[in-house]
C-alpha cells in the first residue's frame, strides 16, 4: 500500500521532479525504492532520517 500512495504522489509531479518519502524500516523501506526501480523512477537516496529506524529516501521522476 505504501508504494501505492507514492507512485500517486509521483504522478503528480513533472519529468525530473523528486520526491521525499518517509519510510519506516522494513517492509517499507524494502519495496518501496525496489517498486520505484521497476517502474522506472530513479531513487537518488536513501538516508536515515531524525526519528529512530524511519529513512528518508529521494525519488526522481
């Protein structure tokens, strides 16, 4: 479900455009850029985030 509501937000964004996308380790954190690759998004980062085991991760469209 979670990719599913990112690739919406992606959807909405212009050729080139990034998104960030909080993700919580795990499932999450596992599909979600895998999902991304697949449909042929560029995941530019995956970093740790603020808040313990949650990842920030940049997708470009």
């Amino acid at each position: 479900m979670t990719f599913v509501k990112t690739k919406i937000e992606l959807s909405k964004l212009k050729s080139g455009d990034t998104l960030e996308v909080l993700l919580t380790e795990g499932e999450p954190l596992e599909n979600v850029p895998r999902s991304s690759t697949e449909q042929g998004f560029t995941v530019l980062s995956i970093t740790e985030a603020e808040v313990k085991g949650t990842h920030k991760v940049v997708i470009q469209k």
